[in-house]
C-alpha cells in the first residue's frame, strides 16, 4: 500500500509538470496581459515599460521556466494587475469557497443517498418515476437558468409578494451571525445541489438495483434480517463504490469553487477569483490555482483509491 | 409510511429556508415608482447650490446624523487598486473620484470645477507663463488629509516624484508626467511646474475626470515607500468626500464621510460598494433594494431597466464613441487595397443605416455621430451625418470601379493591378449582443449594395492584445475592426493617427491602429500640440475632424451611452460625458 501511495505520488508530480506547461502555454497564448494596456490615454513608451516591468518582453519559455522555478517554492509572485501576493488573493477566497462548496457537496451527498436509495427500493414507483423525470429535467438545465430563477422566485417575488424572502448576493461581511450565513447559502447550495443531486441520485440509484438483485441480498433477506439492515449493512455499502469515485472527482472544485455560481450570487470565492484574474491576463493568479486544483486532483485521486480499500476489502492496492 | 416520512423531510427543508427568510431584517417600503433624474440635463439650480457650496469653503463640518444614512453601489467589475494611477479601470476611477479627486475634475457642464485648486493656472493672470512651459499651480487654503494630516504643495510635488519613479511600477500612465522637467514649493499653497517641452493636455495632470485621472498622494504616508504592494493601493489615505475604511476583496468597499473634507461632511454617511459581477443579479438587487445605484448596464439593459419595478435607467450621452476602423495601411500586404479609395469608404458609410440603429437598437437615446469628438468643446458640429443613401453609395462603388461581374451578388473591382472581391471579415468584441446586432444590421445594409462583411469576433484580450501578443488590431491583421474609445477630457488623441505610431515590429507600442498616414493630418495634429490657446486648438482639431469627415477615415456610429439603474432612495445625481455621475457625491443623499 506505502509503495502503491508512494508510486502515485511520484507519477503526480510529472502529472503536474505536464499540466503546468500545457495550462501556461495556453494562459499566455490565449490572453495577452497588455490588452488592458492599449486603448486610452497612455504612450507607447508607458507600454513598453510596463511590458518589461511585467517580464512579457522575454520569450515565453524563460516566462515559464521563471514561474515554475518560484511556484516549486511555493511562491506565485504577485498578481500582475493587484501589485499584491497571489497568495494573499487565494487565501481571501479560499475560506469563502470552502464554506459555500462543503456546505453544498454535504447537501448533495446527504440527498442524493436519501432519494436515490428510496428511488432503488421503490423502483417504478410513483416516487421513483417523477424523480427520474426531475432528475433528468436538473440535469439538463444551465446552472445560470436555475441560479438566478431561483433568485427571481425566492428574493425578488417573494419580495414583491411581500412575502419573507431570501438575499440577492453574498454580504460577506454579515457573516458574523449564523443565521446570516445559512440564510445567504441557501439560494446558492440549493442552485449547486439541483444539478449535481440529479445526476448523483441516478448513479446510486442504478448501482443500488444492481446490487439490491444480487444473490447475497436475497440470502440476507433469507436469513430473516430486518429490510433496513438489508439496505443500509449489505446493499449501500456495495452500491456506494461508484458514488465514492464521484465524490473523488468533485473534490478538487470544492478549492475550484463555481464560476457561475459564484458569479450570480456574488459569492466572493475562487471561481469568480479565477474567472476575473483570467479575463484580466492576470496569469499568475489563473496559473496559481490550475496548479492547486490540479494537485487537488492527483491527491484526490489517491485518497479515492485508498477509500476504496476501506469500502470494499475484496480491493487491494498493489 | 416511508413515503410520508421524506416528504415530511423535504417539508421541513423548505420551511426552515422560509422561517430563516422571515429571520431577515424588516423588509423596506415597497417600491415607489421614480422619475429618473435629469441625467445629462442639469438643472442650473442644482449646479448653483453646489457652486455656492464650493465657495463657502472650508464649511463648517456638520454634525453625524443620529440615525447614518447608507448607501449601496453595485459594481459589476472589481477595481484591481483604489489608487487609480496604479489602474487602468473606470471602476477605480470612479471609486477615486469620490475619495480623491485631485485638483479638479468636471461638473454636470463638462467645465471644470475646482477641488483642491483654487483655480486653474491661466495665461490672464501670469499663472500660465508666456512660452506656455510653468504654470503656477495654487492648491485651497488649510486643506487636509482624511487622516487629519495637512496637505500642502509638497504633497503636489509627492504625487509627481511618485507618479515617475521608476521603482513603482503599479504606475500605469506617466503621459505628461514625464514631460514635466520640476517643481517647486515656494508656499504650502502653490506648486510652480516646469514643463521640459509644451504640453498641450497639462489640464488631465493632477486631476480627474469620469474615466481617466487620480489624485493626490500624501508624502507623509508614503515617503520613503514603494508603492507596489503597498497598503496604500487597497486603503488609500485620500482627501475627497469619503475615504476608504475598508476593502474586502471580492464583496465590499466601505466609504466613510470625510469630516475633514473642504466642502464639510457630505450627506450621506456611508458608501458600501458590493461587488455584483452579474448584470442580471445587478438588476435583481436593484429591485429588491439591496442596492441603490448600478452603473456601467449596457445600452440593451435599458428596457429591462425601465420595466424593473422602482427602478429608474439614467442614460448619459458620452463623449465615447463606436466607430469601425479601416485598416488603410498603404502596404497591400497588410491593408485591404480598396479601402485605399475614398469612395469605397465613403460608401461604406452611406450604405449603412445607422439612424435606424440608433433609432431601435439604442432607444433613440443617443445620436448617430459624425466623428471622433462628440459632445465634447471641440466638437465640429457643422459636420452632419452621412445620411443612409444605399443609391449614392452604388453609384460612388460603380465610379470606383467596382461591379458585380461574376453575378454572385458582390461587387469586386481591380485595385493594385489585381481583381478584389469586396468581402472582409470585421472583428470586433465578444460577447455583446449590442455589438452582434449592430454588425448584423451594418453586413445586411452593405450586402444590400454588393460588399460582404463577415462577422469574425474576439473577446476582447485577443482583439486588444499588443503587438507582441499578436493582437489583431495592434499588427495590422484586421480588414475592418471595431470599438468604443474616447478622447476626454483633453482631446489629444494621444498620438492614434501619427504617421509614426502606426505600430511595427520596431516600434510594437505605436498607438496609431488605423495605420493611416496623411500628412495634412499628421500636421494638424502635430500643431494643436503645440498650441497653448484653447480657442486655437479647438479650431485645429475642427479641421482635423473636417479632413477626417471629407476622406471618410473611418465609420462613426453612435455616441455610447453610460446606463445606470437607480433605486427609489437615491437622490442629487447628476451625470455627465467627462464627470460621470461621481463628480458630485458630496451632494448626494439617500431618502430612508
């Protein structure tokens, strides 16, 4: 196991390397920074400095090699449009992030158990079919439709229905009080969790027909155990193996954070950091957190790997 | 049973959501329906009160009201710093507008109104030497910081050492920074500058307008310091109507009354600036009254502005103009040989409808413009419009030698010794459903008289990417180009149509992106440099404009428009092309 972990970590490291080439060369090239710098009321000699201030006047693979050589350190530089520490950006969003994306994956986890499990035990029930209908209905709508239909029934109707509604954005800075805080989280989780419960419920629930049909259910059944025992004990902890995986692969933007999301509600997070600094040329600050969401990636991937084991002993790592 | 049980569940779920929503504050009025503000019309009232408040400077500093009146902006974009010489964006312009003006900026008139000047320097009264190279600058009597420090002339002369050291390079323009030769402090009130060479533009030094400009920095904060990654950048000591409290990055910007501010305490107590980088969430926390002022909509939000439920859509006429660039580079190489001809240009502009763009896309809230300074002092107002003549513009293509010979509906010609087909692809910015619509209606226009112009956009850091960047409109790898710019508050076009600016691998900074050449005009423009008169200078560039209009350069559109959502609390606004609406912050004032 110490060796398979060892091993994997040591293929992420080249991972990374991959992706920091691939993700810098496609920053740069697909954005320049001195776009900003060119329409208004500034010479060609405030263009020249500021070209050179920034480095973008040497070839792109010295930009490269200058980068990695401090982000290996751990050290993004600075943001080339704030003049301040990339980590300094992070760390101002990354709290923010992490409290909207646990709230809304807990969410997620919690109801997509529930409803698929019952949709499973239930199958072709009344429950189960309006539920696959909805679920492919979340599915297939663009988070930004049900972001800000949400917000139009829950803080602007209600509002003009005089009913008690809910808040248009973050106000972080009324976070003081609990209650502020759930009552701002609620639009956004509940936007996050519509799509992704719709399509977790469906794994869980055709994993849990799987196993619900197999031979060992049936001799647990047998054996006179009670139906939740059944379902809970033998069934899920089978069935839960591909919702793991899912989990696994979701747990890289719980640092990612949603751009849309994020971008309606105004929750000051790492997606909209992302969006913004990208939109900017700011390529420190994009190139910054490809590289911690893609080290969240590799590492979530082990841990996945590992859970397995946990999960199901017929698994060993080798 | 179980069925019941998980419908009790997600019951539950949705009441404790609603029993948190009830937890909320009291919720406000409802909305009354607003006139919207005069806008761009002042009234000459409103312009006297804050002349006659201008005057009584230092006003005695009004007491906190008991109850403090807030106030709630919502800015799409994020300033990058609160010290807009360290950025490039109007967001932090106008955060600085309201926290530091400088020395004067411009009123609801465009005519500039005096901050922390006394008046400006003029040739009149000797504060404007004869060769037109220093200028005594003299700053109001017993100003201060919003720390409570004295601000002096030496802090005058510390902006300028700031503004060109070398070490600080947050410092985005140095333009005409860099021309002044030195300083000097003979008193606390006056700053006499040297100029190494005339500078035509000295008005834009020192001061700010709606758009572009910052102010003053404090030398006893700041001396000694580097200004890159200094605290300063996110909570500026300042001496305008607010001073920065605090800055959290990504929500919120809180505004302070300044007590020490020369005009006195302004009404209203606070300015939270959210950030809403949602223009539809903008427009929602509008009517839900979570924010009272929304600038920087676009021109299409207006009907959704003014169907909003209490809210009132301000549209200010700018002095920022779109426009579609000829690339009339001489090189066939690089420019497109036929719009070598002026009557190919010409019809261009003939051959596209641009009154009924402005008439349906913009509302008829703007006017279809015939050149590059609308609604500015220098405009040439003589110069009408093209008008559409989808006739005229066939005839002057026919003239120019351009037919449709091959019968597939456009019109080729022989340019340069070789057969040319009028079809080009046109870049301009994407996403903007404004920009598609235009470019749909102007291809359909000019298809309807025999050219074919293909829709080819980019977002716009590809299209505004520099030379070295590969940008498009920076190498010259455009036929026809597209965008909005301005030249406000001096019209110096800052060098946009000098011979030797057109940008090459020699000199990739050039800013001359229609590499036009003409030297009538290269003239021209070299002399309303050199003039100090303001009279004279405005004949220059009316002439300019006249060449510019005769040799049809360049396809005008429409004077943009500034569109800001207003809530029913919000009074006092007045907007303008070269202030804004944040020239006069000190007047605003919220209704509870």
């Amino acid at each position: 196991m110490t060796t398979y972990i060892v091993r994997r970590l040591i293929q992420g490291v080249f991972i990374l390397m991959i992706i920091t080439t691939v993700s810098f060369g496609l920053t740069r090239l697909s954005s320049d920074p001195m776009a900003q710098y060119t329409l208004g009321r500034i010479s060609a000699e405030d263009r020249a400095r500021i070209r050179k201030n920034l480095g973008l006047d040497q070839p792109l693979p010295v930009q490269y090699f200058k980068w990695l050589n401090l982000a290996a350190r751990g050290d993004f530089g600075y943001s080339i449009t704030n003049r301040q520490p990339v980590s300094e950006l992070i760390m101002q969003r990354l709290p923010q992030t992490l409290v909207l994306m646990v709230t809304a994956e807990v969410v997620i986890i919690a109801l997509s158990a529930l409803l698929g499990i019952y949709s499973a035990i239930k199958q072709y029930s009344l429950f189960d079919n309006v539920l696959t209908g909805l679920s492919f209905v979340g599915f297939s709508l663009p988070i930004f439709f049900i972001a800000l239909t949400l917000m139009f029934i829950f803080a602007v109707q209600f509002k003009v229905w005089g009913l008690p509604y809910l808040p248009t954005g973050a106000d972080v800075w009324d976070f003081k009080e609990p209650y502020e805080l759930i009552r701002h989280l609620v639009l956004p989780v509940a936007s996050l969790a519509i799509i992704q419960v719709a399509g977790y419920t469906r794994y869980l629930r055709s994993s849990m027909l799987e196993v619900l049909s197999q031979d060992y259910i049936r001799t647990a059944r047998a054996k006179g155990l009670v139906e939740q025992a059944v379902v809970v004990r033998h069934a899920l902890r089978n069935a839960a193996l591909p919702l793991v995986t899912l989990i696994g692969l979701d747990a890289p933007t719980l640092l990612a954070g949603a751009i849309v999301t994020e971008t309606v509600y105004s929750w000051p997070g790492m997606g909209r950091l992302f969006w913004q600094q990208a939109g900017r040329g700011d390529y420190p600050t994009v190139m910054a957190i490809l590289l911690i969401v893609a080290t969240a990636v590799v590492v979530f991937q082990i841990i996945t790997d590992v859970a397995y084991t946990l999960i199901d002993p017929r698994i060993r790592l080798s | 049973m179980k069925g019941n049980r998980l419908f009790y569940l997600l019951s539950l779920a949705v009441i404790s959501a609603m029993v948190l929503s009830a937890c909320a504050p009291a919720t406000q009025a409802p909305l009354p329906t607003l006139a919207p503000n005069a806008g761009a019309t002042k009234a000459a009232a409103d312009l006297a009160a804050t002349k006659a408040a201008e005057a009584a400077a230092p006003a005695a500093t009004a007491a906190p009201p008991a109850e403090p009146k807030t106030l709630t902006i919502g800015f799409q974009q994020e300033p990058t710093s609160l010290y807009p010489a360290c950025s490039n964006m109007t967001f932090a312009v106008w955060v600085g507008q309201m926290t530091n003006p400088g020395i004067w900026t411009w009123d609801g008139d465009n005519q500039p109104i005096m901050e922390l000047a006394e008046k400006m320097p003029n040739a009149a009264d000797g504060s404007i030497s004869a060769d037109g190279l220093t200028y005594t600058y003299t700053l109001k009597p017993g100003l201060k910081w919003s720390d409570g420090e004295p601000l002096t002339s030496a802090d005058f002369k510390f902006t300028w050492e700031t503004i060109i050291d070398p070490a600080n390079t947050c410092i985005i323009s140095r333009l005409g920074y860099d021309s002044i030769e030195s300083i000097e402090t003979p008193d606390d009130v006056t700053a006499v500058v040297k100029f190494k060479e005339f500078y035509a533009p000295w008005g834009n030094l020192f001061a700010m307008s709606g758009n572009s400009g910052s102010g003053l920095v404090p030398r006893h904060v700041l001396e000694g310091q580097a200004l890159d990654n200094n605290d300063f950048l996110r909570q500026p000591i300042t001496a305008g109507a607010y001073y920065v409290e605090s800055w959290v990055q990504g929500d919120l910007i809180t505004l302070q009354a300044n007590d020490n501010y020369f005009r006195g305490r302004p009404k209203i107590d606070t300015i939270f600036i959210k950030m809403v980088p949602s223009r539809e969430a903008l427009l929602a926390a509008l009517q839900t009254g979570d924010v009272d002022l929304g600038p920087d909509f676009v021109e299409a939000s207006i009907p959704d502005l003014e169907n909003t439920p209490g809210v009132a859509a301000i549209a200010i006429t700018s002095s920022s103009f779109e426009h579609y660039l000829f690339n009339l580079d001489q090189d066939p190489a690089v420019g497109f040989c036929p719009f070598q001809d002026v009557r190919v240009r010409k019809a261009m502009i003939l051959g596209i409808d641009r009154f009924t763009i402005a008439d349906t896309l913009l509302f008829g809230k703007t006017r279809v413009v015939s050149n590059l300074w609308p609604n500015t002092p220098v405009e040439n107002t003589d110069l009408a419009p093209y008008p559409y003549d989808p006739a005229q513009a066939m005839a002057l293509l026919d003239e120019a030698g351009y037919t449709d010979a091959d019968g597939d509906g456009i019109r080729e010609g022989a340019c340069n010794g070789e057969t040319v087909k009028l079809s080009f692809t046109h870049q301009t910015t994407t996403p903007n459903q404004l920009r598609a619509d235009v470019q749909a209606l102007a291809a359909q226009n000019l298809l309807d008289i025999g050219i074919e112009m293909i829709p080819d956009n980019k977002s716009p850091d590809i299209l505004f990417a520099g030379y070295a960047g590969d940008g498009p409109l920076a190498t010259g790898k455009f036929v026809l180009g597209g965008y909005t710019t301005s030249f406000i508050p001096d019209p110096d076009p800052a060098g946009s149509f000098d011979c030797d600016q057109i940008p090459t691998a020699d000199k990739p900074d050039g800013a001359n992106w229609y590499r036009m050449c003409f030297p009538e005009l290269d003239a021209m423009m070299l002399e309303q440099k050199s003039l100090a008169d303001p009279v004279a200078r405005a004949d220059i560039f009316k002439q300019a404009q006249q060449f510019m209009y005769d040799n049809a350069l360049f396809i005008p559109f429409y004077a943009r428009l500034n569109v800001l959502g207003v809530g029913p609390r919000l009074t006092g606004l007045q907007g303008s092309a070269f202030g804004d609406v944040y020239w006069n912050v000190y007047d605003w004032d919220v209704t509870p």
